[in-house]
C-alpha cells in the first residue's frame, strides 16, 4: 500500500496509526567529518524502537537533532504525522519527546529535587507539590530517587535513573535513550526493561541506543542500525541473531572474553590493608574494612550496583581522597598519603568511570587530551617543558591502534563520540604500561568490536604481569576477565566468588544483598 | 605547523566586530543626547600625533601588564579583581625602597622590580589562601584588599613622604637620575621629543614569558587544564589547591610590575597624583584580547589610543572625553556577543565547505534489509 503518500497522515487517513517519528534525509556535518547523511527512520507508535551501529556511527547526533538540539543541514522531522520544525528542546519537549542523553546533564551543586524542577518550574512549582510528584513517579517505576540528595554525591546510576525521571516528570511521549543501561548492573537492566514494556503498554514510544546486542533483541519491537552516519538496514529482531546484527553493524563477529590460563603470581601489587571511609555528611561508612590484595598477572573484579562504594575506593587508591584509616600498599610502598600524581607516576594507570568529569578536557585538542594524567612522563615532557611533538605522535599512534575515529588529533575531545572518547582513554592508560590498573567500566560505550580489542589487551597487559582491579557493571566482562570476584555491598567487600563457576543468578543474588549471611564460595 | 590563514581571518574578525558594534552604538548615544556624531569621529579618528603616539604606547605597556596579571587567573577561572591594589600597594613598596637609594644606580632598579613582584604577590596571595583555606571567592576578598590596599598606602604615604618646595602634593622621595630607566628617545624616527618608557621591554619578556610558560612548560598545561575542568585536574594529578595559591601569587607578582614604567620613567615617586584604575582596565584589555599574549598587546594599543585621542574631545567636539569610557564599555560587552557570532559563522563555513568535498565524492552505499 501507500506507494503515492504524501505525508503520513494520509497513511492515518488510510485507516492506520501515524507513525509516532519519521525521519527523512537527515544530514548533519561536522567540521571534518560527515555525522549523519541522509538518514531514514521510522518509528511505530506505542513501540520500542532501537538503534545500533558503531562508535562514531552518528546515533547520538541523530537523536540530538530529534531533540532539537542541533539543528539538521538537510532533512524533516515528522511527529505523529506532522512535519515540525524542533528550534530547542524546549520545543522538543513541547512536541511530546524526552530524551536522556549519553552524558548526563546534572548540576552537581543541587539536589535531585532541584535538578528535576529545573526549567519546568510551571508544572509542579519547586515545593511539596514536585516532591510529591517526584515520589510518586519513582515508585511507579522503582526507579528509587530519593528528591534530597545533592547530585554531587551519587553515583551514575543514581544519575541515570534520576534522568529518566526527569523526561518523565516532564510528561514525554516519547523517550530517547542514550545507551541507557551502559551503567546498570543486570538486574537493574531487567528492571529498566519492565518499565519500558510498562510504558510501552501505555501508548508511549521509546527509542534507545545500545550497544549490548543481547539486550536489544530481548527488548525491542524494531531495530535500526546505522553505519558511518546512514541507515544500512531496518530490521525485525525475530529474524536476526546477536552475531547477525554484530556484522550487519560492523561487519565483525561478536567478541566474548575467554579466561586464559591463569597468570597469577604471588608478587602482591596493591594491597589494601583495613580501608574505611566515612563521609562528611553523614558518619555512614562509606567503606567499611576493606582487604583487598592484588598480585602481578591477577585481575580482580568488583561487582556491585552502582554506589556501594566503587568510586569511592578507587578514589582512595588514586590519592583522590583520603581513607579515615586503613592503608593503601603499592608493592611495598606505602602510597596512602601520597598525592595523584605520586601515585601516576609510580606507575598506576587510571581509567575513570566519568570520563567526562575525570578523563578529559572536553575544550582541549586530543593531543593534550592524550598528556592529561600523563603530564609529567615521557613522551611528554622534556624536563619541565611540554614536547609537544611528541606527544602528537604518541596521539596518532592511539588513534591509529585503537581505531579513535577522528578527522584530525587537533579537534577537541567534546567533538568526539563517546565510545571513541573511551577508546583515547583506554588508549592513553595503558601505553604508559601501567604496573596496577584501575579500570571502572574500560569497555563501557564502547562498540562490541573495540571491546574485543580492549579486552585482548588487558589480557595481554597481565600476562606481562600487570595488576588490575576491574569494576564493571557488565558481568561477562567480570567473568571472562577476571581472576578472583569480589562483591561490593554497602561498602563492603561482601563475598568472594570463582569466576570460572559462578553463575550470574548468583553474583546478581548477592549484588542485591538478597543472599542471606556472607556465604563465601570455594 | 603551517599557518590556517581562515582560522587567523576569523579570529581577528570578532573584536574588528566588537569595535564596529561600539562604534555604531556610541552614534546612537551621541544622537540621542543631541551631540555632534561626525565631529566626535573626527577627533577619534585623526592620525595621532607623534608626541601621542609616544603616548599610546606609554600606556599601552602599563595596560598589558595589567592586562597580562588579569589573564594568569582567567585561564584558571580566578576572576582578580584585585590588580588594581596589588600594583598600588607594590609601587608605593617599591618607590620607598628605591628613593631610599640603599643600592647603586642599576642594581637599585633591579632590587625594586623584586621588591614590587614581591609586595604585589604577598597582596595577591592572602586572597588565595583564603579561598583554598575558607572558601572565600576570591571576587570578594580581592574587592576588599583593593579599598585595604587603597586606605593602607595612604596612610603609609603620610609617613613615608617628603614635603616637595612649592607643592602641597605628598610624594615619596624622588629618585635621582642615577635610579631612573632611560626613556628611547625616536626623534629622528617620529619627529617628537618625548621619550618611550625603557621598561617597555619588560612588558614585552613578560608578554613573551606568559606565552611561554603557558603553552610550552608542564606548570602552563596543568594551569590550564585546571581552568578547564577542575575534576579532570584533580584526577590528573594536579594539585589544585597549590595550582589556586601559586597562580595568585604569579598574577599578583606581574600586578606588582604595573605601576613600575611609571615610577621608573615618568613619576620617580610615589605620590597621591599617582594614575589609579589601571587594574580594571587590565580587565576590559584581557577580554577584549582573549587572554591571548598578542591579542592583548593590540587590544592595549586601542586601549591606549582611545585614551590620548580623547583628550582633544572637550576642545574640538565640545564634548565630555568622558565618552571614551561608554565606548570601551560597549567594546568589552560587544566582544562577548561578537565571538560567539563568529564561532558560529566559522562553523558553518567549515560545513558548507565539508559538503562540498562530500559531493565530489560518491554516495554511501545504502543496502535495505526489509525482514
Ligand atoms: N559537536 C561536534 N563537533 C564535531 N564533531 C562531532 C560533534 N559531535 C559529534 N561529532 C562527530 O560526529 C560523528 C558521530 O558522532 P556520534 O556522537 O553521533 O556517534 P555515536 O554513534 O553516538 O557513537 P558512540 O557509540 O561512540 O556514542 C563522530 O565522528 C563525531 O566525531
Ligand atoms: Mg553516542
């Protein structure tokens, strides 16, 4: 049917629904590179629409001029069969769409509350009323949002969760999702999940960008994937499988960690010795007696839900904060008092769970970008002058390797995508050959392809007897790399498992808290 | 690396736009209150004089060093506002120990460039230990220490100075020739008498030692990257706290070199006729040169050359030369609007010229895959 339609409201004429988005022709440019070119997407009402393609493929452009927040160079934009013209997301948000973004957009300085409020002042004031409303909406969802904490305490998950509230509280239609379970730990996926069918039933639409295959196709109704800035194909996820979408995005096999033989020496790297952190604002531990060893060639992986103490302890092992009492050892220096760049310098790579807060400096060209953390060691620096050549080369020499699509090592990092930013950062840490590694989340936005490749070589970086502590929300990252699991529980390290035999109901059981007493296995 | 001459065009572009925008909107002014546009321009925009143009460069070497004091702490986010005591306070310092006369001839002006660095550092650094220590907003503190700074030297002054024969003015005691910095005399070259400052070279090596130690030493990347985001810093290893405090002493050391061309070259005392506000002028001259060593070495030339070129305002145009104030006003709110225009123009001359390159080459293969 419909071989002459005009516009979709002639298909809803027709007797059928108007589609809820349809996009057509979209372009956008970049200096140096083309984001999106004539880009065709359809989007059926009341649906749970995904997009897949790889870093840099130009998904999170496409959705941000869905949101009106860049305009398009070429292209309409048509919503529930009228064709709009989206200025701002004022006027997005006008037209019914929400979206929550890859990097979220939280002022650090206020509370939830106030975060929530901001800019939507008019639809329930900033007082009870909009506490209530908050209240109200987290319970229907679980998305447990607690209205009075200040942003610059929490956790990214609790940042996520308190995002979708956000596009919620502001009554969207239409939800964009920017690799929205990237920080959520299974369960809270699945929980995610059940509250986009919730919403689903409801009439509202929702279009999320992913690169965890396997969880695309459990829970959308339709797939788009996107390669090098156009739509390559629509598919139906009955028809495809995991590996299939892999190579229609990428033209690759979907990676999975093996566990190689295991490397573990008996030469402690990092040790930590009785770690407790209390906090300012309240006396809860933070951290509450952590004992933890890491041996050259070991990894040790830490599973937890977001904000149980992850951040904080590896901030104690950066120098970033100070323990309330304990010891930090790094082989057999003692490095609790010692500042980040003592720490750097002796040799511990750092990879940031904020990349953005943490990692880069959005507004310097890559080539700094590739020195920051690294400031004070070769090729850097000569004595205290910066050698700029050199850095430059060591950065097109990342790029190369890591595949960081980029036109040039001169543009800005906040130019590039999120998955290439993680790949520069992954990149940057372990050319400087780190002894101890504190890895949160290497992999995480990054596509399924640059994955194997990051994985391959933090293997490949404990063979040569390189340590790591490895936090991660994904599980068959923690299980295929790891050495030894520990489980993070309010601070806590709750339980010691085998990779090699756990499974994930198990580690998930006890991330939760769910089993009962601290059972340890082996 | 070669030279992008579009990228340079469009740099220059925007405060070429902010002085365009000032000069129609100070029009307006003028027409509103009923004075003469045409002859008003026509004052401000004769060639200078020789003996002005002297003058505009006097002034524009003092501008830029305030100027260049103002930009450490902008490319930290400090905002200080407190150059203008800092320099006072350091000169007053600094004249006292020359007119003392402890070291001979050169030395003498050494020792009391050091003496001003110092004095102008230790008045800049209360305010970042402040703000590391108590969380003070060095805004605040800085606006504070400039009236401490201002009633401070007055009463200091009062002890400290020499009655001149004939004259009810209150001054240190004056140099003799031997610590004086020799002006360059350019009669031959300029056809006029007066003599330029022979500190302009020290505010040239610390233009050139701004730039450098900016960009090319490990101290400049971790300033800068604090300024950027303080976050990343912390996580880089800076020490942002010290970062906080070394950067204030740093703008307050330079501050403390503002006032010395005139103490040196012009003044050879400290007294109560001495130039005030070259602190906040500092400011607007940073702004409009974007923190940048060139930038602001022509933006303290305009500066400078708005300033003598108005003084014929009152006599030629009957008109306050007051109104050179309104016009820098307007520059420095212009230059702000001006950039963010010309980022935007650049970035869509960077996509029409992308799109062009795109059609030359062929269409990206689209395969449809309907299930
Ligand atoms: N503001 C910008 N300025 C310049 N280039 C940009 C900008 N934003 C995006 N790009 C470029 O556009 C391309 C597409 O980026 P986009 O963020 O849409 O990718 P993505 O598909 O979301 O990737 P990822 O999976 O890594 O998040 C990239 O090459 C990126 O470098
Ligand atoms: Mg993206």
């Amino acid at each position: 049917m419909a071989t002459a339609v005009e516009s979709a409201a002639a298909a809803a004429g027709a007797g059928e629904e108007p589609l809820a988005v349809q996009l057509k022709g979209i372009t956008k440019r970049f200096p140096g590179v083309v984001a999106n070119s004539d880009i065709a997407l359809d989007v059926r009402k009341g649906t749970i629409h995904a997009i897949v393609g790889e870093n840099g493929a130009g998904k999170s452009t496409l959705m941000k001029i869905l949101y009106g927040v860049q305009p398009p160079d070429e292209g309409t934009i048509t919503i529930n069969g009228t064709q709009v013209e989206l200025k701002s997301p004022t006027e997005a948000i006008r037209a019914g769409i929400g979206m929550v973004f890859q990097h979220f957009m939280l002022a650090e300085n206020l509370t939830v509350l106030e975060n929530v409020v901001l800019g939507a002042e008019k639809l329930h004031g900033i007082g009870d009323a909009a506490r209530a409303k908050i209240r109200e909406i987290s319970t229907e969802y679980g998305l447990r949002v607690e209205p009075d904490v200040l942003v610059s305490e929490i956790g990214v998950g609790d940042r996520q969760r308190i995002e979708i509230l956000k596009v919620l509280y502001r009554g969207a239609k239409i939800l964009i999702l920017d690799e929205p379970t990237a920080v959520l730990v299974p369960q809270e996926v699945n929980e995610l999940f059940e509250h986009l069918r919730e919403l689903k039933t409801e009439g509202l639409t929702v279009i999320f960008i992913s690169h965890k295959l396997d969880e695309v196709l459990s829970v959308a109704d339709d797939i788009t994937v996107i390669r090098r800035g156009t739509t390559v194909a629509a598919v139906d996820p009955k028809d495809v499988t995991a590996r299939q979408l892999a190579e229609l995005m990428v033209g690759s096999e979907l990676p999975s960690p093996q566990t190689e033989e295991s490397t573990v020496t008996d030469e402690p790297r990092l040790t930590l010795d009785g770690i407790d952190l209390v906090g300012q604002a309240s006396a809860r531990k933070i951290l509450d007696g952590i004992d933890l060893v890491i041996h050259a060639g070991e990894i040790v992986g830490i599973a937890g839900v977001e904000g149980n103490g992850q951040a904080e302890l590896v901030e104690v092992v950066m120098g970033m904060r100070r323990p309330t009492s304990g010891r930090v050892l790094l082989g057999e220096t003692d490095i609790t008092e010692a500042g980040v760049r003592e720490i750097r310098e002796a040799g511990v790579g750092y990879i940031p769970e904020d990349r953005h807060r943490h990692g880069l400096l959005l507004e310097a060209p890559l080539w700094e970008n590739m020195m920051l953390g690294h400031q004070t060691e070769p090729p850097n620096v000569k004595g205290p002058l910066i050698d700029a050549r050199a850095a430059k080369a060591d950065t097109a020499r990342v790029v190369e390797q890591f595949d960081v699509r980029t036109p040039s090592i001169l543009v800005t990092a906040g130019s590039l995508s999120g998955g290439n930013q993680q790949k520069l950062i992954v990149g940057r840490e372990m050319s400087h050959a780190p002894r101890v590694l504190l890895a949160a989340h290497p992999t995480r936005g990054v596509d399924v392809g640059a994955q194997a490749a990051i994985w391959d070589l933090i293997k490949a970086a404990r063979r040569d007897g390189m340590g790591v502590l490895l936090i991660s929300a994904d599980l068959e990252e923690l299980v295929g790399l790891s050495d030894t699991i520990w489980v993070i529980l309010r601070g806590r390290l709750s339980g010691e498992f085998d990779p090699n035999v756990v499974t994930r109901e198990e580690l998930g059981a006890a991330m939760t808290g769910a089993t009962t007493g601290e059972e340890e296995q082996r | 690396m070669k030279l992008d001459v579009r990228r340079v065009g469009l740099g220059l572009a925007a405060p070429a736009l902010a002085v365009v925008v000032a000069l129609l909107l100070t029009s307006l002014i003028l027409v509103a209150a009923g004075d003469p546009v045409v002859a008003v321009w026509q004052v401000l925009f004769k060639a200078p004089l020789p003996r002005q143009v002297v003058a505009i460069i006097n002034e524009a070497s003092v501008l830029y060093l305030s100027a260049v004091a103002v930009a450490i702490g902008f490319k930290m986010n400090l905002f200080n506002i407190g150059v203008d005591g800092q320099y006072r306070i350091a000169s007053f310092m600094a004249a006292v120990f020359a007119g003392a006369h402890f070291l001979p001839g050169w030395l003498n002006i050494i020792v009391s460039l050091i003496v001003a660095m110092a004095t102008g550092a230790i008045w800049a650094a209360i305010a970042g230990v402040l703000k590391v220590a108590r969380g003070v907003s060095e805004v605040i503190s800085t606006i504070m220490l400039n009236y401490i700074a201002t009633y401070f030297v007055a009463y200091l002054l009062k002890g400290a100075a020499v009655k001149i024969e004939g004259s009810n003015a209150t001054s240190t005691r004056i140099l003799t020739e031997d610590s004086r910095v020799p002006g360059i005399n350019l009669e031959g070259l300029l056809g006029t008498g007066r003599e330029i400052y022979g500190l302009v070279f020290l505010s040239i090596a610390v233009g050139i030692l701004f730039w450098f130690v900016l960009n090319k030493t490990r101290f400049g990347f971790d300033l800068r990257a604090t300024g950027q985001s303080e976050t990343a810093a912390v996580a880089s290893g800076v020490n942002v706290k010290r970062m906080v405090v070394v950067s204030m002493v740093l703008s307050g050391a330079i501050a403390g070199l503002v006032g010395m061309p005139l103490l040196f070259g012009q003044d050879f005392a400290y007294g109560d006729t001495v130039q005030t506000g070259l602190g906040f002028a500092g400011i607007s001259v940073a702004l409009l040169g974007r923190n940048h060593p060139v930038g602001m070495a022509v933006s303290a030339l305009v500066w400078g050359y708005l300033n003598q070129l108005s003084n014929g305002l009152q006599i030629s145009a009957g008109v306050s030369d007051r109104l050179v104030l309104i016009i820098q006003g307007i520059i420095v709110l212009s230059v702000v609007i001006a950039y963010e225009l010309v980022r935007r123009a650049g970035l869509r001359m960077e996509q029409r010229r992308v799109a062009r390159e795109l059609e030359a080459r062929p269409a990206p293969v689209v395969e449809e895959v309907h299930p």
